[in-house]
C-alpha cells in the first residue's frame, strides 16, 4: 500500500485528529495530536506502506521543520524530486504528475486534506478519471474534516463519492446507449448489485437475447435495487438517472406482456433510438417472420403440424417467410393437404405490398450486416423508421393475415 499526500503549509501548534467511525473500524491512531496530515501519516503508515508526498518547494521546506519538531528527526529523503511541483499554476503538469503517480501498480491510499486550493482539486478531477478505469487500487480517500479551526479535525473517507461518480456514470451510459464501460467494483453491495444487473440487461440487448430478458427476474431484480437505492439520501446527486431507468425499465416490463411479434417490433424501436440499426432491423426483421409464422399457425392445425415440424424456431420463421413469398402459387410436394390449405387461406387475400415490404426489410438488414460493401446506404435510419411505420400498417393496424397476431 502507498500512501499519497498533498503536503501544505501547516505549521501551526498541534491539533486534535480522530478517525470517524468508519475508519475507527480499520485504523488506529498511535495518538491524537499532530502538526498536520503528513506526520500523521508517517507516524501510523510509513513502518509498512510508502509515503508520496506531493509537495512545492515552499510547502517541502516547512515540512521539513514540521516533522523534525514532530519526531526529532531528518526526513528530507521523502521529499522525492519526480514528486515536486516546480510551478503551482501548471494546471496540466499538476495533473500529469498525479495521473503518473496513481496509474502505477498496487494499492493506494489518497490523502487530501492539503495542499494549495487547486492541487486538491486537480487531484479529485484524477482520481474521478482513474476510478472509472481502474475502481479496484484507490482504497481510501481521506481528508481531515475541519471541526474546530486548528484544533479539530475529523478524518473522513471521500471514497464513497467515487463510488456515488461512478455509478451516476453507469446509470448514465446506460440511459444514453444500453452500455456499461466501467470495471465495477463497489463496496456499496446495492450499488454492484445494480451495476451487475444492468450489465446483464446491456448484454441481453446488446445480442439481441430479448425473450431472456422476459423468461427471466431481471427486470424484477433490477426495479427492486433501485427502489433501495432510492431510500438512501445519498443518492440525490444521480436520482433523475434513477427515476429515469425505473420507468423505462417498467415500459420494458409492459412491453413483455405483448405478443411476441409486437415485442420484437418494440425493442427494434428501442435499439434505433440509441443509434444500434442493425440490431434494430435484425429485430424487426424477425418481427415480420414472428408475425407470419404465428400467423399461418392459425389458419388450422394442419398448417400449424407442419409448420412446427420444421424444427427449431429459425427454422419455423425461414418457412413462414417461404410460404409467404410463394403465396401467388404455393407448392408442396410432400404435403398436399397443407398445399390447398394454403393456396385456400391465400385467395382471399392480396398482400403483394406486404410481400414487398419483406424484400425491403431483407435487403437493409443483409446491406448492414454485410458491412455495406457493395453499394452505399444512404440515410439507413431513414429507411429502418419507414419500414418501422410499414411494418404498424401491415402487421398491426390492417393485421393484413388476419388471425390477430399483432
């Protein structure tokens, strides 16, 4: 464990310093009364851990004197020269060095409760920063609470602020595009507990696995986090992200309760607004075939034996989409009962425009899929939200088979 302190230049009479309960539980002061932050941490960390002291030439000579007073002693060799800041107003400098510095292997313990105004806070931009990428390595971040001035001071842990940054980030990112980026790793069991589920919804989405979602507690699990995440005051700061997620993640559950065809229409819409097409158009493409093989299983129990006969669900949709495309004249050599069944059920209807309505939707999922190698799209989201408004027309608005399968 390292321990990095900004050094001020503190160097008034002693001052009573007391962990709050939460570190009381972790750490133990050898005594109470210290000059500041930095003899505090030498005299209760340096036996087993490394001090990094961030430190100006200014605040380095007064600390100097600070710690010879305190433990009558020369520690001028803590002072490292990689660790000076040459030139306080070098916001971007200050800022590399502190990044160089927390980006190094092991575990760190981050001390802020000194230091010249903005070198706190340039140190508390990085550690945001670095906390998204790497949660695990920053173990405390305290800061000497100032009770009375000079005289007392309450040591507290900032790493819950982190964790409140980091999971405002998660909740965000998902709001915004169904992602998790962060490597989560809270102490707060509510908050991992949230970070785990939404990253298992990301995934269900994000591969299209939508009847996962709807099989499973997910989306229960998921609404009861919140809801005891909301009870904390804490939360305030990320609360409309909160508010935000639980009611989507409702119109979700609503969603779940439509027919299957209706469902992948739904989601195909959700993945379109958050700029994923080709999921969306895989989505809505299955849709169509959703539609029609449940569909062509209600015209009797004839054509519906056949049809599940065919084998897995894929398999099902590709021969809907099949006997729809040979609607005009469908043959079937092996079944001739199912064949006039079809041909029957198909006389009274005309779906040529629907049949067309098919192509166009095969045709923009292959084009995204295949990388648009051979020809340009152009305006592709244009012409997935007109497929989307033709696919309400057939499907469910003139319900154009005709069996309420919407």
């Amino acid at each position: 464990m390292k321990i990095v302190t900004i050094v001020g230049i503190i160097d008034k009479e002693k001052a009573k310093y007391w962990y709050d309960e939460q570190l009381s539980s972790k750490f133990k002061l050898k005594r109470e009364n210290y000059t500041n932050m930095l003899p505090l941490l030498i005299d209760n960390f340096s036996d087993k851990d490394t001090i990094i002291p961030i430190f100006t030439d200014e605040a380095k000579n007064r600390q100097i004197n600070v710690l010879k007073n305190e433990f009558n002693d020369d520690y001028s060799n803590i002072f490292k020269k990689e660790y000076l800041i040459e030139y306080d107003k070098n916001y971007y400098g200050i800022l590399s060095l502190i990044n160089q510095i927390i980006t190094q292997e092991g575990d760190y313990i981050i001390d802020l409760s000194h230091g010249f105004r903005h070198i706190p806070i340039l140190a508390t931009i990085s550690l945001i920063a670095h906390n998204i990428n790497n949660p695990s390595n920053i173990k405390h971040i305290l800061f000497a609470k100032e009770i009375v001035q000079y005289k007392e001071y309450e040591i507290i842990d900032l790493k819950e602020y982190l964790e409140l940054a980091n999971i405002s980030y998660v909740l965000e990112s998902f709001v915004d595009n169904y992602t998790i980026f962060l490597k989560s790793n809270f102490t707060n069991k509510l908050f991992q507990n949230l970070s785990n589920e939404l990253k298992s919804l990301s995934n269900h989405i994000l591969s299209n696995a939508i009847q996962n979602i709807f099989n499973s507690s997910i989306l229960k699990n998921t609404l009861k986090n919140i809801d005891e995440i909301l009870i904390d005051e804490k939360v305030s700061t990320f609360k409309h992200s909160l508010v935000i997620i639980k009611e989507h993640l409702k119109n979700i559950q609503e969603i779940g309760k439509l027919p299957k065809p209706k469902q992948l229409y739904e989601f195909s819409k959700l993945l379109s607004e958050r700029g994923y097409l080709l999921n969306a158009i895989t989505l809505l493409f299955e849709a169509i075939g959703c539609y029609c093989l449940e569909s062509l299983k209600e015209i009797d129990a004839t054509v519906k034996e056949y049809i599940e006969g065919r084998g897995s669900h894929y398999k099902q949709d590709k021969e809907a989409r099949n006997i729809i495309a040979n609607s005009d004249d469908y043959k079937n050599k092996k079944d001739k009962e199912m064949e006039n069944k079809i041909n029957i059920f198909f006389k009274s209807k005309n779906i040529s425009s629907f049949k067309k309505f098919i192509e166009k939707a095969k045709e923009l999922r292959n084009e995204l899929a295949h990388g648009n190698n051979e020809e340009e799209i152009k305006d592709a989201k244009k012409k997935f939200l007109q497929l989307t408004k033709k696919y309400k027309e057939f499907c469910i608005d003139k319900d154009i088979l005709g069996k309420n399968i919407k």
